[in-house]
C-alpha cells in the first residue's frame, strides 16, 4: 500500500466503521507493531506466511463478532441458468 501503513489504515476504517473487524496481514513481527494494531482495534494481528487454517479461524470469529446481515442482504440467490 504506497504511501499508507496497515497501522494508517487501520485508523482510517476505524473512523468509517468503528465495529467492522479488521484482521491485519503483514510481515511485520515487531511486538510493539502489534500492540499498537491491537490498541487500535485490530480484531487480529497475523505476521506471513498465515496459514490457510488460522486465517479462516479468525475470519470465522470476525464475522460472529459482527453478526448475521440483515434480512435478504448478503443471501444469495438460485440461479435460472
């Protein structure tokens, strides 16, 4: 992401949609990185390479934690062809 931190990011989804999980990506393994992502809200801090398994954890736990859509939204729909 040229000119923006995940860290940046981060802050910025947080001011649009303070409750919308956030799971962060990266190669960056320093501890204070991570404490601050998690200060900020992160719903996880994963560092590469993320194992298919973990990611799909979090993921799993991200989506509960924001809840089902509202009704018809996000269903989808039988195809005709």
């Amino acid at each position: 992401m040229p000119g923006l931190s995940g860290l940046d990011l981060l802050r910025r989804l947080r001011s649009i949609g303070p409750s919308m999980p956030v799971i962060i990506d990266t190669a960056d393994t320093n501890p204070t990185t991570r404490s601050r992502a998690m200060r900020g809200g992160a719903h996880a801090y994963l560092t590469k390479p993320v194992s298919g398994d973990a990611l799909l954890r979090h993921l799993q736990s991200a989506l509960r934690q924001v809840g089902p859509p509202p009704d018809g939204e996000g269903q989808e729909t039988p195809s005709d062809g």
